[in-house]
C-alpha cells in the first residue's frame, strides 16, 4: 500500500493514542454508506474516495449499514465521536427525515465536507406505452383516470417529489402509484410492462433510453441536457416549473457537527481534489450527473435551499407527517 | 423387484413422509414451549391487527395477519396434540434439554453481548474464549490459552486485517497498532 | 472471430489466469466461513482495484464468486453449518454422509456436481441470453408472488417429523421478513416503537443464529462423544455415479439457470426449489431424504452454481442485476467507465465474452481446488469439540456483526441461536424458518404491488391471472403442488391409480 507513507511521524500515534489533531489521520477513518452495495450511492462514493486516500495519507474503510431509508447509518454517525474518524456518505434523503417523521436528526448536526453531484430527474414511458410526450402523457390521464400506473418508491423519494411538482404544475393526477424498493428494480418493471411511467434520475435511465427500452418524456432541468440533447425539458413544456428548477438528488460527504476543525479542513481538502479527478469527473458525466464539488459555506446554502423547496412542495402535497415550520424550514420565496 | 414393488415401496415412503409420525411420547418442556409459541403467536396476531387493520387489499398489516392467523392456527394444533402425549421416559429437563454446560455457555454468551461494546473485541473475545475453553476441554493453562490465543489472531486477521471489519475497539487501540505496524512497512516499502 | 479472442483473453494471459484462480481459491474459503459473504468480499474489491484495468479486476470478482457459491457447501457438510444461505439445503443430506464418516465422498460428490451445474449456466449464458433475459423481464408482479407461494410450498419437503409444524416455523419465517418499517409506506411493523426494530432483523443473522449458534449448543449434549473419523481416500466420483445422476442435474441446473436470471431472486431459493424438485422425481433414493440421500446433494449444488451464470444473464443483456453480487459487479463495470445495459452487448461484446471465458476458468479452478485440499477441512472437523464449539460461536458473533456492522445484529443472532436451539430439540425443522425469511418479502412486495395495479380489486387481479399463460402456469403449478401434500390427494392416488403413479412431479 503505497500511500501509507506517514512515516516516523505517526508511528508516535501508538503511544498517543488520543490522536493529535495535526496527526490527522493517525488511525483507518470509517466510511459508512447510508445505501447498499451496489448503488448508485456506494459506487459514487467508493470511486471518489481513492483519490481522497491518496491526498489524506491515510485508510478509508467503507461500510454500507443500510436500512430505514438511511436512517440506521446517520443515526449511527450521530452517535459516535465528533473526532473525524468516522464519515457519513449519503443521499439527499436525510433533509426530509423530520418532514416524513422518519427521524428526529438530519444534515443539521453534521458538517458537509463534500456536497460530489447532482442527478437530473427524468419522466420515462415503457416503449408501449400509447404516447411518445409529455402532453401525450397528461391527455392519456384525463382520457383514462386511475389506470396509468406511476412506479414509485415509497414517501419522500425522487418519484414522489417529482410527481408533487408534476401535481403541484399541473393539477391533481389520476394515476395508480405502485412501490418499489428503488429505481432499480422499478425500472426493470417498466421494462417489462408491470409500470407505465417511472420518474427516475438520468443516469438510472440512460443505458435503456438509448437502446429503445423506453422512451424519455421530459427531462427537469432548465436547459437540455447534454447526454439526451433532443429530450425536452419541463421548463419548455411549463413555465410553471420554473419555481422548482433546477432540483436533483445529490451525493454528499459529512462528518458530526463538533469535528476538529483541522480535520474538516484535511477532508475537505483532500475531497475536493478527489471530486477534480478527470476519472471521477468522466464517471459522474457518463451516469448523467452534474458534478457539483461544493463545500463549506457553499455547500451549507445548496443543502438549505434544496430543503426548502422539498420540504415545502411536501408539505403542500400534503405527504408529510410534520409541518417544516414545525423545524424551522424556511418556506422558499416566491 | 419387479416395478410394481417398486412403486408400493415408493408411495410406502410418501405416505410416511406425508403423514404425521411424530413421536408418541413429549420431551421434558415440550408442553410449556408449545403453550409459550401459542402465546407469542397470539400476542403477533394482535399486533398485526394493529398495523393497519382490515383497511385495504394492500396495506402493510394485510400479509401479517395472514401469516400470524396460520401461526396462531398451527401453533394451537400443535400444542393440542402435544399434550395429550405422555412424557417420555428417562430423560429430564436439566438433563436432555439444558444441562449445565449448556447454561454456562448461553450465561457465557450473553455476557460476550453485553461487554463486546464497553471492553472492545479483542480482550471480550480472549475471555471468552479462554473461559469457555478452559470449562469444556479441562486442560491445563498453558494449553488453554495458547489454543484460544491461535484462535482469536486467525478471526482477527481474516474479518480485521483482510475484510476490513471495524469490530468495536473499546480499551484496546488496536487500529492505532495497526496503523503502526502498516506505516513500519509501508515506510520500509 | 473477435468474441473468440476476447473468449480467450484468460486462457493465454498468466496474469489474469492467475488472479481467476487466486479469487477462486479465496472464494471457496469465504463461501466456507459463515459470515463472511460474496457480496462483502466483491464490494470491497470495487475500491481495491479500483486503479487496476478493467479485466484483472472483473477476472478476481468472478473467480471469488464462483468458488464462493460452492465453498458454503464444506461447512454445511462437515458441521452442519451453512457457509452461505444457498447451502442450506446441501446440509440436510450433507451432514448425515458425514456422520457415517463419509465426509470425502459428499465432498467429491458435491464439487462434481457443482461443476456441472456452474457448466450449464455459463452455457446457457453463452447461447441464450438474449432470449432468457426476454423471458425473465416477462415476469410480472403477479408472477413473482405466485413463483414466492411455490417456494412457501416446498415447506412439505423441508418439514421433518411433523408437517404443521413445518407450517409454523414457514410462518414464523415469514414473519420475521416483516418485521421493521415497511420499505413500500414506511410503516413500522411489530417494531414496537423500538429504533432497534425499526431496520427489520437480518436475515444473515437469523441463519447464523439458527444454523450456527444453535447447532454448537446442540453439540455440547456430544461434547465427549469422539469426533468421527472421514474416509478421504475416494473422493473423486466414478463415472458411473456421475452417470446416474446426470438426468436429475440436467433438471436441477435448468432450475437453476431460470430462478438465477429471474431479478430479485437468486442461488438460495434455486437450491432449495432444486432440492424440492429433487424430493419429488426421485423414486429410489440412494438412501431416504434427509439421510443421507446423494440426490439431496446433487440438486442444490448444481442448481446454485448454475444460479451463476443465470445471475449474468440479465446483467450482461439488460445492466439489471440478476442477484446481490451481480448489482456490485455492475457498480464496478461503471467505475471502469462502461455502460451496462441493453447497449453493452452491442458496443462491447469483447467484454461478454471475456466474462463467459473467465467463468469457465473459474469454474475448472473450483473444481481442482474443490478436489484438493479435503484433508485440511477434515482435520477441522476431528478437532476437540471443546475448542471447536467455542471457535464456531466466535465466529458466528463476528460473522454476524460483519454483515452490516451492527451489534444489533449480534443480538439478534444470540436470541435466534437459543430459540432455534430449543425449536430443534423440540422437533420444529429449522429450514422452513430460513425459507420463510428468505421469501418474505418477494412475497409480500409483489402481492401488494399486484393488486394495487388492478386497483385492489380481486376480479382483475384473477382475471390478469387466467389471461397470461405464464402466470395461468404457475397459478396451476402452486394449486397441484399443494394438493399434492395434502393426505388427500396421496389417498386418492391410491386408490385410483393403484400401479401407476408417476405424474407427481
């Protein structure tokens, strides 16, 4: 293991074994990954952190502790010492976990490192589904109410945010929602005509989209993406949701809030040169996600805002189990 | 054997496959579990109920009552039928059932729960080994503990070293050890 | 002519030669230990070569997850404690050749077996994926549910002395698969308010507890009894045993293929499916299931080995994972900088092909290894039980905490080690539990998902049964099955078809 080279300097760690600040690391750092192994969450994480290794001079082991939407892991982090040695890597689901009473901790107890990515959230049909657009899609749900079936993934996840803009733009919709554990499996279903229609992120999508298992209808971004130039974008078939745009789920990196500020600064250093990495870069462009690399003060505003507009198009949804006012979430401006 | 044999022989095996052939006499305690499955079984129904009761086709609590309502309905078949059976004889409970080492052992492993988190994996697990060792084997020390010693270093290298497996650490600061000894060679490297 | 270079890529490069048969090597080991999962070891691969090429490092993960779906058999044939869940059935024919010291023979047995299983998937992988992973995306929820009541059936065949009580321990089973929040409202189920219950109870640590823990405490009641001695001196099969069962595998293998290309189902399901199968066509054991009967080997091995190749199939066609390991090992291909989907095949066929021929490495690697090396395993097994039993409790606690870094889990694997400790005493059969656990939520899932696509309503929920061929099959398949174990129906046979009854397959 080449990048091991610490030296002399903190073969003194075995005696002191507080472990100095400036040590920093003298010890493995344990990463613990909200999602399973295999997803879209583990494989971003577990390709960004060996370029982080290489700049930290030390051992990142990574854990996946799943279950609870995430919860079991931040709780978990959450628990242990604010000294730096342990990471939370997840998604963007702990800022609803107050909203969905699925938790009483979020992001608000831990300190970013790295906010890595963002996902573009796209509308997919199967490929014999009786419409080829956007507005096909809507006059098929006025023609037809409660037979299109939506795939979803349960309370507060990417299809059920994008379908309460959808909702919240358009007007109520008459479809069948059935759930999934993820778009993983939800877009296998599509495939194989069990769904209809799966609000899924880009990069999930891509590979079928480009084979012609399914068909885009409408990509929610503001302007087109690059990898699906001729998709159209929500923004162009309704001005209406300008007021969301953009949104995405994202990738981030968090140590406990109380952490050494000599050892944020070392994470954050060292991630941020990793997230710079052409081979990261390269990887997150071909699974469709905007490479974001925010951290510090920068990153505390995306997490606020991205709260805010989720938070809040929950709560006018009415799927939430606690108002955000209840957090002190601010309502976004008009 | 002509084919026809065959066949007898071989619906023969079905029929006792397929039909109750249990023993015709309970074991020590035998009743007492059944009663303490029904029970459970009971108390499941009900908390099933308490999911979502009879709201839809869908719902959550639908699949757990079905299956708490066959537990409930199977667990009682079988405690009618087990205690109308007369108890086996020559075997007792502390004896057949759970007998000392097997108490010490159960103690043993409790105890291996509750201090795996406050004293850290590898001294728990030195103790436990050596105590249970020494109990079941009756050896001298010296064999105890170099026996449970090779034990714990092979488990520790296979999950710790090569897996990677964080094991709580507790008083022992064996990640720092371990750090140290990887910057000795990696330094060398 | 390029697929059969890129075939070849393996055969004729050392390095990648070697790195096949070192990650077979390791994979039998880590299949053996139980706790120590494919998954775990493929997942921690990802960022180990991570700078590595693209082929060392798919080479390494293919060999450890070739040998490691075999490696669960060793220790469920030599303490009666499955490495891994897809051996769960091997232990129940397994471990009583064992204790008539036929340990070597069950081994050999069973690496052949595994061999020829593993042969069948790659080679329906080679020829037919196209057209299998086009039939596997045919499977609609209604069909998954009905494909988890046909394995809740085979509770008949894994029930011992007493079927209700098989039935029971199904449902309780069943039962602990629900437990924690609901992953489709988020709704607690027997969670009781309790954070610990809120992530369900896994289901690794429920086989570690019942399997391990409570077959050590079983076997301090022998604590004094000597350990047998294994005949290891024929442990290669004749050609005539392999012979005889090549029918039955052929079948296995199939079932095998089938349920290992299915998404969402795997090797533990297809083995235990397997072993019903074989239950149910064999006339004459070579002793009774349960015994020691060789068919009760032959089935499961070959049908989890053959879950191998299955479980690419729809990797390779579709980039949709045909189990756990396959969903890593296309996290891996992206972080290589390919693109698994429907496209791969297209753009890349160098890399289907690669994969093919690695796996018919690997699979010529665990049958040598599996071949070599018996005496080292045996010798384990004739160790005091003294030091044994307290090692094997060990290395269930740490297998247990390893799976998802819990000491929850622990807990969890102490508390169903004691239960399944008196659940054996008392003559409830385990393996029902563990098949429970396994297809609670394929089954739960896929109900709920189906009738909510025909909007709770039970008339279109049939009718969609009776309309689609395959779910009518499968609907007909579970309504014989179960009448088939009912004492009714073995009554009736015999009285209607005195001489003949053979169609109960």
């Amino acid at each position: 293991m080449k990048h091991l080279i610490l030296g002399a300097v903190s073969a003194l760690a075995l005696t002191a074994t507080g472990a100095m600040a400036q040590d920093y690391p003298s010890k493995e750092i344990a990463g613990i990954i909200q999602w399973g192994a295999g997803g879209s969450t583990d494989t971003v994480m577990r390709a960004v952190t060996p370029h982080a290794e290489e700049v930290l001079g030390g051992t990142v082991v990574m854990q996946n502790i799943t279950g609870g939407v995430g919860a079991i892991a931040l709780n978990q982090v959450a628990a242990g010492d604010a000294d730096g040695y342990t990471l939370l890597m997840g998604a963007e689901n702990p800022l609803l976990y107050k909203v969905m009473g699925l938790g009483q901790k979020d992001y608000s107890d831990f300190v970013p490192v790295n906010v890595l990515a963002r996902g573009t959230p796209i509308l997919v049909a199967g490929k014999d589904a009786p419409f080829d657009d956007y507005a096909g899609m809507l006059a098929y749900i006025k023609e037809n109410p409660g037979e299109l079936r939506f795939g979803s993934t349960g309370p507060g996840g990417l299809p059920s945010v994008v379908t309460a803009m959808i909702n919240a733009v358009e007007g109520e919709q008459d479809v069948i929602f059935v759930p999934y554990d993820g778009d993983g499996p939800a877009l296998t279903a599509l495939q194989g005509g069990a769904i209809d229609v799966m609000p899924a992120v880009l990069g999930a999508a891509i590979e079928g989209i480009k084979a012609g298992a399914m068909k885009p209808l409408v990509v929610f971004e503001e302007e087109p993406v690059e990898a699906l130039p001729d998709v159209p974008t929500a923004l162009a078939a309704n001005a209406g949701y300008d007021k969301y745009l953009p949104w995405g789920p994202f990738f981030g990196i968090f140590v406990k809030a109380g952490t050494p500020d000599d050892a944020v600064a070392k994470l954050t250093a060292a991630y941020k040169e990793a997230a710079e990495q052409p081979e990261f870069l390269d990887l997150m462009k071909n699974r469709g996600f905007t490479s974001l690399n925010l951290s510090g003060a920068e990153a505390q505003t995306f997490l606020d805002g991205w709260q805010s507009t989720t938070a809040w198009l929950m709560q006018d949804a009415g799927l939430t189990k606690s108002s955000p006012e209840e957090f002190g979430i601010a309502k976004p401006a008009e | 054997m002509s084919p026809t044999d065959h066949d007898t022989e071989a619906l023969q095996d079905e029929v006792t496959d397929l039909h109750e052939h249990a023993r015709d006499t309970r074991r020590p305690g035998e009743a007492g579990f059944t009663i303490l499955l029904l029970l459970a079984s009971l108390f499941l129904l009900w908390s099933a109920y308490d999911i979502s009761g009879f709201e839809a086709l869908s719902a959550p609590g639908t699949l757990p009552m079905v299956t708490t309502l066959i537990m409930c309905i199977t667990g009682g078949l079988i405690m009618l039928r087990t205690i109308k059976l007369p108890l086996i004889s020559g075997e007792t409970f502390g004896q057949n059932i759970l007998p000392l080492a097997l108490v010490i052992m159960a103690v043993l492993l409790v105890c291996y729960g509750l201090l795996l988190k406050p004293l850290g994996f590898l001294p728990t697990s030195m103790l436990f080994l050596t105590i249970s060792i020494k109990l079941l084997w009756r050896q001298g020390w010296v064999k105890t503990l170099g026996v449970s010693f090779l034990v714990l270093v092979i488990i520790y290298v296979v999950f710790r070293i090569i897996f990677t497996v964080l094991m709580p650490s507790g008083i022992f600061p064996e990640a720092e050890m371990l750090q140290f000894f990887r910057n000795l060679i990696g330094g060398g490297a | 002519m390029d697929a059969l270079s890129a075939f070849f890529t393996v055969f004729t490069d050392l390095k990648l030669l070697s790195l096949v048969a070192l990650g077979t090597f390791a994979g039998v080991y880590i299949g053996a230990i139980p706790g120590l999962s494919v998954t775990m070891a493929v997942s921690i691969l990802i960022s180990f070569t991570f700078s590595w090429d693209v082929h060392p490092a798919i080479a390494l993960m293919i060999g450890i997850f070739m040998g490691g779906v075999y490696g669960g058999s060793r220790t469920a044939i030599l303490l009666n404690i499955p490495g891994a869940p897809s051996a769960i059935a091997t232990a129940m024919d397994g471990y009583p050749m064992a204790q008539r010291g036929e340990a070597g023979t069950a081994i050999g047995i069973t690496t052949v077996m595994s061999f020829f299983g593993g042969f069948i998937g790659i080679i329906v992988l080679a020829l037919a994926a196209p057209s299998v992973s086009q039939f596997a995306l045919t499977f609609q929820p209604r069909d998954y549910m009905l494909l988890a009541i046909l394995g809740i059936l085979l509770v008949g065949s894994l029930s011992g002395e007493s079927l209700v009580k098989g039935i029971f321990s199904g449902a309780f089973g069943i039962l602990i698969g629900m437990v924690g929040m609901d992953p489709l409202t988020f709704t607690g189920r027997f969670t009781y308010d309790l954070p610990l219950m809120q992530s369900g109870i896994s289901f690794i640590a429920v086989m570690i507890g019942m399997f391990g823990v409570s077959e050590a405490l079983a076997q301090l009641h022998h604590l004094d009894t000597p350990a047998i001695k294994q005949k290891i001196t024929r442990i290669v099969p004749s050609f005539g045993t392999i012979k005889k069962y090549l029918p039955l595998s052929l079948q296995t293998s199939t079932i095998g293929v089938i349920i290992g290309a299915l998404p969402g189902t795997g090797g533990d399901i297809a083995a235990l499916m397997a072993y019903d199968h074989a239950k149910r066509v064999t006339r004459k054991p070579s002793r009774p299931f349960g015994k020691g009967a060789i068919e009760g080997l032959v089935a499961p091995e070959t049908a989890n080995n053959a879950a191998v190749g299955g479980a690419f199939i729809p990797m390779m066609t579709l980039g949709i994972p045909g189990d756990a390991v396959t969903a890593i090992m296309i996290g891996a291909l992206f972080i290589h900088g390919l693109n698994p989907g429907p496209m791969l095949m297209v753009e890349q066929p160098d890399m289907f092909w690669f994969i093919v021929g690695s796996l018919v490495v690997a699979n010529f690697f665990m049958l040598i290894f599996g071949l070599t090396g018996i005496k080292l395993f045996t010798k384990v097994v004739e160790m005091p039980r003294a030091v044994l039993i307290p090692m094997i409790m060990l290395l269930s606690i740490v297998g247990a905490y390893a799976t998802n870094n819990s000491i929850t889990d622990v807990y969890w694997m102490l508390a169903f080690g004691v239960l399944g400790y008196f659940m054996r005493s008392y003559g409830y059969p385990l393996g029902p539990v563990i098949l429970g656990v396994i297809l609670s939520r394929l089954l739960d899932d896929n109900w709920r998902r189906a009738i909510i696509s025909e909007r709770e309503d039970l008339g279109r929920f049939f009718h969609g049964i009776v309309t689609s061929p395959l779910s009518l099959i499968l609907f007909l398949a579970v309504i014989f099955i179960f009448f088939s174990q009912t004492p009714l129906w073995t009554r009736l046979k015999a009285r209607l078809l005195p001489a003949r009854n053979e169609e109960a397959r």
